[in-house]
C-alpha cells in the first residue's frame, strides 16, 4: 500500500489545521493564533441565560462543519476546519482541567 503524503493525506489535513489557526490570529492580531471562543461563548451566555462553556463552543463549531461536510459539494475545507476545531476543543479541555 502506497503511503501518501501529499495534498489529501492526514498529514496535509493537519499541516493545513495548523496554518489555519495560526493565518486566523495574524489577520486578527493575536500573536497565539486564533483564540476568539471563550469571548464568543461569554457574550452568548450574558445574551441568552445559557452556560456554555468554552469547549462546547468548539463542539458547536465542530458539528457545523460535520453538517456543512453532509450537503452540497465536497469541500475540503470542511474537514480542515473540523481539524483545527477539534485542536482548538482539545487546548481549552485541558485548559480548563489544569492540565
């Protein structure tokens, strides 16, 4: 079985996830890269009475992209972005665990 590394690959996917979230907090002028949730979810609960957390405004983000993933045609950006979020999700569980 041929290994491929090229565009497509698991590799490539996650090589792009990273440039995402790092091109992200350059064109927003965050040194760390894109870090917006923890606002984002913040300002939603002060709206809405709700409660979530950081690591479900990624989970929210992340079924997006798996339904966006569903309907019309095929983008790979839809699993690029899922990529990231799902790194993004992963930082701010640990975050919040202490870890």
């Amino acid at each position: 079985m041929k290994n491929n590394v090229g565009y497509g690959s698991a590799d490539s996917v996650l090589k792009k996830a990273q440039e995402l979230i790092s091109d992200r907090g350059k064109e927003r002028d965050k040194p760390n890269g894109e870090r917006s949730m923890l606002r984002c979810v913040s300002t939603f609960n002060a709206m809405t009475g709700h409660k979530l957390t950081e690591v479900e405004g990624w989970l929210f983000m992340l079924y997006l992209k798996h339904a966006r993933s569903r309907e019309g045609a095929f983008r790979v950006d839809d699993y690029e972005d899922a990529v990231s979020y799902s790194a993004l999700m992963a930082e701010a569980a640990i975050k919040g665990n202490g870890i």
